[in-house]
C-alpha cells in the first residue's frame, strides 16, 4: 500500500464531509450558513483545495450533529482501492 500524502489527507477530508452533508439531505449553502461560511469556502474543504483548521472542523462537525474524527476517518480499505 502506497504512504497517503498530505493532499491525500486533505481531499478524503473533503470526500467526507461531502458524504456526511449529503446523508444529512443538506446542500452546500445550507452546512456553509450553519458554519458562517461563505459557500466558496465550503466548496473548497470539500474540493480539498484548502487545510482547514481545527476550530473549522468544529464548526462543520457541529453543525452536521457529528464528532471531528467523523470527518477526518480514513478508510484503509477505500484508500487501497484507489492507490491501484
């Protein structure tokens, strides 16, 4: 299995707060008001294009009624599958 980079860590954070909004039924506005974001803003974190900062992922954990570690896990089996 390949090491994850830095950029690897960054976009499967984004792919997961995606999947997670998504579940929730909510759209990229709606989760960016609940944050005080701006929707570009959260359209980068998701895109992975930005390193958002812990007091960021509290505010996105809380207003998806999740804990941060829901959005920073890393599925090794996925993770596999998409090294080969």
């Amino acid at each position: 299995m390949e090491k994850m980079t830095d950029l690897d860590y960054i976009k499967n954070l984004g792919q997961n707060i995606k999947k997670i909004r998504l579940e929730k039924r909510m759209n990229q506005v709606d989760l960016a008001l609940a944050c005080d974001f701006k929707k570009p803003n959260m359209q980068r974190i998701e895109a992975g294009n930005t390193n958002p900062t812990f007091k960021t992922l509290l505010k996105i954990a809380n207003a998806l009624e999740v804990h941060v570690s829901d959005l920073v896990r890393i599925d090794l089996t996925d993770q596999m599958t998409n090294k080969i």
